[in-house]
C-alpha cells in the first residue's frame, strides 16, 4: 500500500529471510568466516549463538553460499525429531539410498565410508543444525556420535550448530560435557548498535529501490533503535507499520510520533528516555 507513495520497488522491510537484503555487520563478517574456516580446516563442531530475531537464519544461509564446489552442506531446521528421524534426514540429505529397514549400525557404516570416500578426494562435508537450542540431549548425544567419525588427525563431518543462547546453557549440562569438549570453535551474531540501525534502515530502503534513504528523521531512528534493543526482526516489523502508518497520514518522512503511535499499536513499551544501543 505504501510502496508507490514512498517511492519503493519492493516492500523493504519484509520478516522472511531474503540475501539480498542481508546487512554485513563486523559480527556477520565474523561468524561466516568462522564457520568457513572450521569447515576448511575440518575442525569438527562449531557452535554459533543469536538472541531471537539477530538473523542466525539468514546468516548461515549466506555462509551455505560462500562454500565452493568441494564442500557438501546439509542444512537441518527441525529439531523436534526423534533419533531415528535425524539420522535418515542425515543419511537422505547425504543421499545414501538406503532401504527404510536399514539398521542404526549399518546406516552409520555406510556414512562412514561415505565421508571416508570424499575426505580421500579432498572434499568436505557439514551438517547444519538451525534451531539447535531446542535439541533434546538424545540428538545432542548423536551429534556427538557423529563427530566420532575421523582419521588419526582430522574430521570426517564438520557440524555447526546454530542456536538462541539458551544452547550454550544445555551445553554446559553434565551430561553433556563429553560433547562440549569437542567444540573447537564458538561465535555469536551480536545486535545491532545505534549506528548500525541507522544504516540497516538506510540500506534496505536503497535496497527496496527508494530514491531517498532518510524516510525515517533522526529521532524516530534513535526511538526504534532504542525500543528494538538492536534486533533486525524487530526493527522490521517496527518500519513496516511505520511507513504504512506514515502513508496513512500522507507524511512523507516517518517521525517519531508516528513511531510512537505504532509501538502503541504494537503494545511495544517505548524507553522513557531515549538511549543509544550499545
């Protein structure tokens, strides 16, 4: 509805991951080359972590993207599988062609030659787990299985698991010490500071093909950077009703009553006092 008044190609602050609107942070230059790096140097598990809505989606996306033709990715998002469900996405996404009647044993040697087949010719293999604070300690336990598969001085399957930072609390679980001691490398996808929100709203304005990136004035940028806490999701969501609510009343720059006025709709607490993100 907005798109033609305000000068839009494309609706520019849509919730669905989308590349082309990814915004390189220091934090998201920092994870994809950490995952790249693991993955390269076979260093077995990596864990990345994200408050909701920081765009851990999108980011490992990206990092899928950036792999050449020598590495295999399987990218899994559900952690709500039982252990027999997790292997066979595993043993499908690798394309094993196995019979359903297929034994645990028998699938887990057969992924073992498998890895064991594309080590020996240089290539790399990965699975990505999405989501992976809601793993129940049974697939975490076969995660760690996994891992087991290895020649004398490297890994045979590069795992990245993904999650909120609630999994760096399951992974410091007794039970789970055996699995957190395999973990070689750790980053996190940070939110964004004042600065950054300014030129996220900018960027993806341009991105959406506007004429003009300072829709938004000064003080209602300063307002949803505040409120948002620095979350891209919520700044999104934030813009989005803002310009809808700004062409409802024909202003042709959003301000920060107009802001107010959809934190209200919202039922978004705004900050009494208006504070940069750090």
């Amino acid at each position: 509805m907005y798109r033609e008044f305000y000068g839009l190609r494309e609706t520019p602050f849509g919730l669905t991951p989308d590349l082309r609107y990814l915004f390189k942070t220091e934090s998201y230059l920092e994870v994809t080359a950490t995952i790249g790096y693991g993955v390269k140097n076979n260093k077995g598990l990596v864990v990345v972590t994200g408050e909701a809505g920081t765009g851990k989606t999108t980011t490992l996306r990206s990092a899928i993207q950036q792999f050449g033709e020598d590495v295999l990715p399987i990218y899994i998002f559900n952690p709500f599988l039982t252990a027999a469900e997790f292997l066979e996405q595993v043993s499908d996404g690798f394309q094993l062609a196995l019979p359903s009647s297929t034994s645990k044993p028998d699938l887990l040697m057969a992924l073992g030659r498998y890895l064991s087949l594309r080590h020996a010719r240089g290539l790399h293999t990965v699975l990505i787990i999405d989501e992976a604070h809601g793993l129940p300690t049974a697939l975490l336990e076969e995660t760690r299985l996994l891992l087991n598969f290895e020649t004398n001085s490297e890994k045979l399957l590069q795992i990245v698991l993904c999650g909120q930072p609630e999994l760096n609390e399951t992974l410091n679980r007794p039970g789970l010490r055996q699995l957190k001691q395999r973990i070689s490398l750790r980053c996190s996808i940070k939110p964004l500071n004042q600065l950054e929100v300014n030129k996220y709203v900018r960027f993806r304005l341009k991105t959406a093909g506007a004429d003009r990136v300072n829709l938004f004035d000064d003080e209602a940028l300063e307002l949803i950077a505040a409120v948002s806490q620095g979350i891209p999701r919520v700044i999104n969501n934030v813009c989005d009703n803002a310009l809808l609510y700004g062409y409802a009343a024909g202003s042709d720059v959003v301000t920060r009553s107009i802001v107010d006025e959809v934190l209200e709709a919202l039922d978004m607490r705004a900050p009494e006092v208006s504070s940069s993100v750090v």
